[in-house]
C-alpha cells in the first residue's frame, strides 16, 4: 500500500515538503492526550528477545532513529510509538541556523536512495533544550550536537561546549557529529589532532553540567580511510569513549543507476548503496576496539537481514533513516516484527547472545 502511494502520490511531492507533513502529522498525534500511549502499544517492540542493555540504558529493540530526521526535538515520543528502540535527534548546533537554500533534498528511488545538503537546519541547542526539559518518558533519546557554520574551524570547540552544556542534562546519550559532509571543513575535525581536544572538551563540560556521566559517542564518515578509521577507535579507547556511530552519509556516487542530473547533486547520499562500505567499517571497527566499545551500525540499513547482518558483525545498536522514506510509517514495526521471527529461527535466543 505504501509503495503505491509512494510511487503515485509522494513522489508527486517535493522530498523537504514531504518531510514537513510527515512531521506535522507525527506532532498531531502527540496532540492528541493517549494516541502515541495507544500506537505505542500497537506497535512498538514488545519482544524481551530483541532487548538490547547499552550504554547504561534500555533499549526495547536495537532499531533506532538515525539523526536528521527530527532535528528539533519535534516528534520523538510518536516516532517511539511507531516502533523505534530509540530516536536520535538533531544535528542540533549552538547557534540556530537556516541550512541551505531549497532544494537541498533529492530522492533517487532506482537506487533507493537520498541526497541531501540540509546543512544543519534548526532551532539551536537552546531550543532543543527547552523541548527536552519538559520530556515525556518512554523513548530513549539520543542527542546529537554539530558546529554552527558560521563559527570557524578553530572555534569548533566552544560551539559543541555550549550545546553540551544546555542538552546533556536532558540526552540519554550524546553524539559528536563531525561527519557531515554539508558544512564546510567539518570533516576535518575527525583528525585525530582536532578530535582529541574536541571530545576531550565535550566530555568535561558534559560532566559539569549533568551529576549523571552521560554516554559520549562519536559519529564518523564513510569516506575515512581505513587507516583513519582505526585512529578514531583508537582515540575513542583512549578517551573512554562509550561508543562509534558508523557512518553518516558519503560524498562517493559509486554504480548508481538514477539519472545523471540526479546523481550530480551535491551532498550526502544515504541509503541502499551505502550499505557495503557501512558494513565494511563496522567490521573494522569490531576488529580494532574487540568489543569495549558501543558500536552503532547505520547506512543502508532496509530489512530485519540487514539488521541481523550488523549485529552478527559485532554492532550492538542499528539505525536506518532512508530505509523508512522508502518502507513507509510502519517500517520499523515491520523490521521488528521480522527480526523476532529471525531470531526464533537463528540458534541464538537473545540478540545479545547473536552478537560477535
Ligand atoms: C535528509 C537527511 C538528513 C540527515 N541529517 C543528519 C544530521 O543532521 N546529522 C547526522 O548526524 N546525520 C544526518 N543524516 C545521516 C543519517 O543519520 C544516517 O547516518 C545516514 O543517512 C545513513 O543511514 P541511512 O542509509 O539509513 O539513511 C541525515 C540523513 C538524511 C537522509
């Protein structure tokens, strides 16, 4: 049903527009006193198989919402009705800012697959904080922080600081994005001399502002080099990090089959061709850290296998986000759904015990 909509009407629809209807019928739901407490009990995972314990937390299923999605800390309450274990909201930056000009969001459905060069749009970490403080509970919220554009590279620092110190009282987790590829220079601060001193800093002030120690993550590009990449899990070690986000979106525009005017666009391409190279890092960083990190797989993550796929190659927790533009609302209940069954068929009896 779905796919037809999607091929018939969505499609019809600017993919940002898209985006903001769907938002604006996930708030309407929260409006609405006992519908997300209702859809909740519909859809979200009951299976204690599927139950993974991280970070110091619980997490019903290892299915999450990957950043972007809802940037604001809008609709993360019925986003966890509709099944995600948890939802990672933001980028949020220290400053608000607009993004870039429209339109900076493009469906490329031969590959399923997106791009997009959103560039941070939001409200600001002040904002995001005043959302979260009055926090409803039931999802776990992850909270992922990146530098305004307009504060340069040196000054990195102080803009991730300032968005700490407002949202780690509030985040069950927080996320350094250095891994964007829509803010100029950003990439760089994954060097490890620039993301040392970062994560350092992030660290300290996210200890000063919550009694809690909130689990500090870093989310990194799939564009890394090899070598790179085994620098950041050494320095995440190093720094008693609790965990990697691999990966966010690529530059790279490999064997892609939509038009070429499509797949000129600059930005991030997320989605089903993502997959190999974020399955290819994974494996790296499970075979460089040995399981003393939180690894958090996403990239061209589709189906249960995928997610199976992940968590036999070492992740503990998996996100999707082009996964459900294209499988639609009830996406991640469907993914849940079929990982329960997946698992009953494996000969593991928890996910924990599949996990290498
Ligand atoms: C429209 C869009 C916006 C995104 N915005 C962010 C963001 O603000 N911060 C971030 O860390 N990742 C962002 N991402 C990357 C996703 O979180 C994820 O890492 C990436 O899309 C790969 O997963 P997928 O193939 O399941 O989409 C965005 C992705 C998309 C498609």
């Amino acid at each position: 049903m779905y796919r037809f909509l999607f091929s018939l009407v969505i499609t019809r629809v600017p993919a940002e527009t898209a985006h903001h209807l769907t938002l604006r019928g996930l708030r309407a739901i929260q409006a609405v006193p006992g519908l997300a407490p209702l859809l909740r009990r519909l859809l979200a995972p009951r299976d204690p198989a599927l139950a993974v314990r991280a970070l110091g937390l619980e997490f019903p299923s290892p299915l999450g919402l990957a950043a972007g999605f809802d940037k604001d800390a809008v609709a993360y309450e019925a986003l966890g009705a509709f099944g995600f274990g948890h939802v990672e909201i933001g980028t949020v930056t220290g400053s608000p800012q607009p993004g870039n000009p429209a339109p900076r969001l493009f469906r490329l459905p031969p590959d399923r697959a997106v791009i997009n060069r959103m560039g941070f749009n939001n409200a600001g970490s002040e904002a995001a904080a005043r959302r979260l403080r009055d926090r409803r509970p039931g999802t776990v919220v992850g909270v992922n922080i990146g530098k305004t554009k307009v504060v340069p590279e040196a000054s990195a620092a102080a803009d991730y600081v300032a968005s700490t110190e407002r949202l780690a009282p509030y985040a069950d987790y927080l996320v350094v994005n250095v891994s964007s590829p829509n803010t100029p220079g950003l990439r760089n601060l994954q060097a490890v001399e620039h993301l040392r001193p970062l994560l350092a800093a992030v660290r300290e002030a996210a200890d000063r502002a919550s009694a809690r120690r909130v689990p500090l993550l870093v989310k990194i590009a799939p564009d890394l080099a090899d070598d790179d990449v085994d620098a950041v899990a050494d320095l995440a070690l190093n720094l008693g990090l609790d965990g990697i986000i691999a990966t966010n979106t690529t530059i790279g525009r490999d064997a892609l089959l939509s038009p070429p005017a499509l797949v000129k666009e600059t930005g991030g391409l997320s989605g089903a061709p993502l997959k190999e190279r974020s399955l290819d890092v994974l494996r790296r960083l499970r075979a460089r850290t040995g399981g003393r990190l939180t690894l958090v797989s996403v990239g061209g993550v589709e189906s249960a296998d995928d997610v199976w796929e992940r968590v036999r190659a070492g992740a503990t927790l998996v996100q999707g986000y082009t996964g459900m533009i294209y499988g639609g609302p009830f996406w991640a209940h469907r993914v849940n759904r079929e990982l329960s069954r997946r698992l009953r068929a494996s000969t593991f009896r928890t996910l924990d015990e599949a996990r290498r």
